[in-house]
C-alpha cells in the first residue's frame, strides 16, 4: 500500500534521463584575473582626507619622531585606542615627503605579526597622520639599558621573530636598511612582550638578482654600527644586508651596547 507509479511507461525508462538532460552554460569569461582580486593587507588600509577630530578623540603625548610627534588617541566608534605619528608637511624636504610615501606604501603590502601593523592614514592640509597599532612596552634599545644583556633564551625569543619579521619582507622582496634595536618596539611592558619591527622610510623593493647602491638611512649618521660592511666599502648590496643589521642585534643583546 501506498506505493506511487511512474508515470512514464517501464519501457521508457531511459527518456527520464534524457528528460533531466539540460545543457550547462559555459563559464562566463572573467576580464580580470585571480592576481587582480586577490584580497591583500592593502586592501584594508585606508588612506583618507577627513577631519581626524571627527574620527579620534586624542590623548597623550607618547613622544617626539624625527619628523613629527607620536601620541595615544581613542577611535570614537569602535573605542580601540592607537597611535598616531602625526607628521608636519612644512617642516619635509620633497626627499622626506617621498620616503613618508615610500612607506606607507610598503607598509600596505605588508601584514605579519612582528610588523607594527598600521591601521589607516589620515591626510589634511597641514600632517600626514598615520595610525597605527599601540605599544606601550618602548623601544628594545631602551630595555636593553635596563637590562645591560639578556639570556640566551630571552635572546633567541627576541631573535626568533625579528627574523620571522625579515624573512617575510625578504620573500616579498623588500629590503628594510634600517635594523636597529631603536626600530624595535615591544608590545608591552611584559618579559613575554611581542617584537613589532618599525621605521620603514628607508626601505626599498629589490627584484631578485638586482643590487642597492645608495647609502641611506643611519648609514648617513657618524655611529654606524648595524651597517653591513659592503655598504660602506662596495657601495653594492642586497637584502642580505638586513641579515648583517640582525647578527649585530644579536651581539648587543648578549653582551650589552
């Protein structure tokens, strides 16, 4: 009881399946290509002319940069507090200009953990503002007068993600040229603090198999001392120069500045 008939014939059993037999359209033909869509670090990072005002309720003073002032400042939607480098355009040369842009461009192509990640840049009339991530922790320099030297242990942690840190912008292939325990903040001030490397206004993209010739970044100062020396000897040079900066960082880690 209650079993239901075909209502084709048993002889026509083969033209229900040639009944259900649609054809499939073909693909429609896409103009652009997966690396044009691909969803990048730069895909999120804006790049506005608003009233910053209107968008943060700023707070302290976190310190001065050599083109401009750091200081705290709370998103008045989300209530996330960051930093902001607010940078003064009149006081740049057209070199610093470029290397502010250089950098914001380099850094929206950029997203690893022991990056300082920037959230946005605000542009007005007078500053480049660009907001970042907020670490309270200081420079890596500034612990490292505290502490005079570290343990191997501490050492390796501290080693272990800056290099995680340049291996990455190795294999995108961009050089940063300015390593220094001055361009390392921490986190926090916890022992356990994450790595966050910054400053990359020197730093530059090298296909492989090209060289760098140009001395730039603390290579123009008078206490060179992260500086690979084919840079100042061969004025020849690749990303491998970033190694050298880390092998310094090392030595100053165990045996103090």
């Amino acid at each position: 009881m209650g079993c239901c008939q075909d209502s084709l014939p048993p002889d026509s059993g083969d033209q229900r399946f040639e009944a259900l037999s649609v054809p499939i359209p073909k693909p429609i033909a896409r103009e652009s290509s997966p690396q044009e869509v691909k969803i990048q670090a730069r895909s999120f990072l804006q790049h506005s002319k608003e009233d910053l005002a209107q968008i943060y309720e700023r707070g302290k003073k976190l310190g001065d940069g050599a083109f401009g002032v750091v200081y705290s400042a709370t998103h008045k939607v989300s209530g996330d507090i960051r930093a902001i480098k607010s940078i003064a355009k009149g006081k740049l040369t057209k070199n610093q200009t470029d290397s502010i842009l250089n950098e914001i461009r380099i850094l929206q192509s950029l997203d690893h953990p022991n990056i300082l990640k920037i959230v946005e840049v605000v542009e007005d009339e007078t500053c480049f503002h660009l907001v970042s991530e907020l670490c309270m922790g200081g420079e890596l320099f500034d612990r490292i007068i505290e502490q005079h030297s570290f343990s191997e242990e501490i050492a390796a942690t501290y080693m272990r993600q800056l290099l995680s840190a340049v291996a990455y912008c190795h294999d995108h292939h961009i050089c940063h040229r300015d390593l220094k325990p001055e361009n390392l903040l921490l986190e926090n001030s916890s022992p356990n603090a994450l790595l966050k490397v910054i400053d990359f206004g020197t730093s530059c993209k090298l296909d492989p198999g090209d060289s760098l010739k140009s001395i730039t970044g603390t290579v123009n100062t008078t206490q060179p001392y992260y500086i690979a020396p084919e840079i100042l000897t061969d004025r020849q040079y690749d990303l491998k120069c970033d190694i050298w900066s880390c092998g310094v960082i090392l030595f100053v880690l165990l045996c103090s500045i």
